[in-house]
C-alpha cells in the first residue's frame, strides 16, 4: 500500500479545508504515521544488542521531522554541512551524528568534528591524512566490489564511487591506528528502495566476516556495523512491504552467533531515512489545465522541482484523487509546467476524470521528495506542512519566494582584471 493507510483517513476530511487555507501546492508529512514507523522499528531490532537508527537527514531535512526523529531517540546521519547544522541545532552530537560524506573538504572534516564531534565515516584510504585531527573513533565505507550483496537499483559497486575496496581494508584501518584511532566502526550501503530484507541479512553478515578479519590481522575490535540505509518501501499498490520483522529476528541470531564464536558482538546501526518517512508524506498538487493532443495531458500546479523522483529515475509514486475513488476514469499524463518533457508525475495513468480544481495526492513524498528540489526554470521549492498527532497542521518550512531566488544576485562587485 502506498502512503500509509491511517494517513490516508486522517487527511482525506480536511485536505480541501487545508488547501485552501495554505494554498496548494504542498507536501504534508503525517507525524502519527511517522511515529508508529519509528517505534515499529524499535521493535523489530529490540532484540538487537547496541542497535540504532541514524536517521538520514537528506531524506527529510527538516526540524519539525528531526525533533520527532530525536524523540524516538534516533541519532542523525548527515553528508554536508548544512546536514550538520540541522542536526546539532536539535540537540544531537558526539556518537549520535553519524558524518558519510563523499569527495570530502577539509572545511567539512573541521566542521563536522567541531562542537562535540561527530562518527567519523571516511570514504577513502586517502582520506585519512587529510583529516584534522584523528578522532577517537573512526568508521570507514566499504565497498565490496564484486563481492556485492545488494540490488541493482543501487548499481554495481565496482562502478561506485563510494567507499574503500576490500584490498585496502586491512591497510586502511591500519593507517588510522597510526594516526592515533583506537575505536573502530565499519559501514556500507548495498541496496535502495529493497523490499526483500533477506540482502540487508547478507550484508550483514558480510560485514561481520570483515570485523573478524581485522580483529585477526589487527587485534582490534570493530565496536559498530552499519550497514546503511535502503530499506525499502511498497510505491505501487501491488508491492509487499518488507519484512522488518524477520529483518530484526535474523539480525539479531547472526549477532547472538557471532558472540558465540568471538566472545562478543559489534552494535549494529542502520541510517534508514525512505522507510521511516516515506510513505507519510504527499505532495497535494491542484489540477490547472488539461490538454488534448496526441495524448489527454492534465496540467497540475507543482512540477518536478518539488518531486524529482519520476524524472530522474523514472520512479512510479502513485495518484490518487480524494474522495473520487469510484468516479469514471481515464488515461492521462499528469505534468508540471517545467520545460522539460520528463517533467511528468505520472504517464498514461489510469485516474478518475479530473476537472479544474480537483486536488491530486502524489504519495510517498515523505522521503527524498522535497529535499531533492531544485530551481532550473526558476521554478520555486512549494511549502512543507505537517499533520500533526492532535490533529492540527502547521507549516514547517514556507515555500521560496521570488526573493529567495533573486537573493544569490545581491552580492559585492568583485572583479579580477
Ligand atoms: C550514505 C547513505 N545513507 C543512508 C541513505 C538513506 O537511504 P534510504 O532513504 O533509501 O534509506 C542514503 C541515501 O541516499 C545514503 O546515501
């Protein structure tokens, strides 16, 4: 099912009322259904010794969301700086950021060592003297290359520019100890948007045959696995969710085995941002104007800056228009008014004839929806609103304003002859 089903019934009563008071277009993200996602995950690792979630801002960067997430008692997984501020201007720091950046600054490192600090997760062996000051504890990014575990969503990690190649693991970690690391974590990121858990289960015990490794070549103990994020959630209405249950149950025997056999067993941290909000969020667009050339087109007031997902990957988020489920339907192309031709939210669609007005759900924007906009066109990022547990809904993040777009065009004359 996509966007939760509770969602659904609680929005579904007021949207007209919430539309014409914000005005359209919007995301709207359903705190209640955020909630139960985050505790039905607590639940499914609580077997699972030193387990957490990192949740990945860049899925939701937002501080309305981030202090739910805080509550739930989740730490932050961040890869820039701007990350870092949102994250520490909620109160998290020291071991609950995680920082996975790529091709990263020195300007970077500084910062997101900075103010308490940070999990340091390096992407490359080069990387290592090029860090200020080498934390305590450090993690590396491992990318298994042909030893992969994941989908193919995600591509092949030989043809992935993230993380060190399993030959240099050995001499990676080896290069921090001298530079004075003393607490050891390792990660990795196989898959995205997985429904069978059973590749998260692989990794896993991929990673733990690289701790026992180290632990024989370094005599030292890798005090965390992290094995990313990628789980994945159901888009079309025929999608079995996955198993998050089973998913914790076998996690959680691998670990108990590997205490068994090593004497004890390494935390396990996932940074899962699309399965913990994902399907609690839609983007509410209003149909504009319709069209009949060689196909029906309807014209709605977002376009793709405000969900790119469709465009860029040719992802399927599901429509769905309130309160007409049972009307006569049609096959249309739903489109947004940037001039590019992939600007479409969905093409040839079965929906309910739609007529000037009637408001649209795209669902399961609540994760790499919005934060993904951009402005080519110079079209303009819409508002953000949450739906909140009592029932109110309260704007989170108002949209740009012609201002904020002209404001990178007030600047001092600099000139170099
Ligand atoms: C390093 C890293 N961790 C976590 C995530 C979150 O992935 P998802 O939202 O699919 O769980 C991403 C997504 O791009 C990522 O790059």
């Amino acid at each position: 099912m996509p966007m939760s089903y509770g969602f659904e019934q609680r929005i579904t009563p007021k949207i007209q009322k919430i539309a014409d008071h914000f005005g359209t277009p919007f995301h709207i993200y359903d705190e209640e259904g955020i909630r139960e996602t985050g505790k039905k995950l607590i639940e499914a690792f609580s077997k699972v010794k030193g387990f957490k979630e990192f949740f990945a801002v860049k899925a939701l960067p937002n501080p309305a969301i981030m202090s739910v997430m805080k509550s739930l008692g989740f730490g932050f997984d961040c890869s820039s700086k701007p990350e870092v501020y949102l994250s520490r201007q909620s109160g998290c720091t020291g071991s609950d950021l995680m920082f996975t950046s790529n091709n990263t600054t020195i300007d970077e490192f500084e910062n997101a060592l900075s103010n308490g600090g940070c999990i340091l997760n390096l992407d490359d062996i080069s990387l290592i003297s090029k860090v200020p000051e080498m934390p305590e504890l450090i993690c590396f990014r491992y990318n298994p290359g042909n030893r992969r575990t994941g989908n193919d969503i995600i591509g092949n990690p030989i043809e992935a520019k993230y993380g060190i190649s399993h030959d240099q693991v050995i001499e990676a970690y080896s290069k921090s100890i001298k530079r004075g690391a003393k607490r050891f974590g390792i990660h990795t990121m196989l898959a995205s948007n997985e429904l069978n858990y059973k590749y998260m289960v692989k990794t896993t015990e991929m990673l733990l045959e690289l701790v026992e490794k180290i632990n024989r070549e370094l005599s030292v103990s890798v005090e965390f696995i992290n094995i990313g994020g990628g789980l994945g959630i159901p888009y079309r209405p025929e999608d079995e969710p996955l198993d998050i249950v089973s998913l914790g149950n076998e996690i959680s025997q691998i670990l108990i085995e590997f205490n068994h056999k090593n004497g004890y067993s390494p935390k396990f941290f996932i940074e899962s941002g699309r399965y913990i909000t994902g399907p609690h969020g839609v983007l509410v667009a209003k149909a504009i104007n319709f069209k009949n050339i060689y196909r029906r087109y309807v014209g709605v007031d977002a376009c793709m800056s405000s969900l790119m997902r469709p465009a860029i990957y040719g992802a399927y988020h599901h429509i769905t228009v309130p309160n007409k489920k049972n009307d006569k339907r049609d096959i249309v192309d739903i489109v947004g008014s940037l001039c590019e031709n992939n600007d479409k939210f969905a093409v040839q669609r079965n929906l309910p004839i739609l007529k000037e007005g009637d408001l649209l759900f795209i669902h399961d924007t609540g994760a790499h929806g919005s934060s993904m906009g951009f402005n080519y066109n110079a079209r303009l990022r819409p508002k953000e609103l949450l739906l909140k547990s009592d029932g109110s809904v309260e704007l989170i993040r108002r949209q740009e304003t012609m201002d904020d777009y002209l404001s990178t065009l007030n600047f001092q004359e600099d000139i170099l002859y």
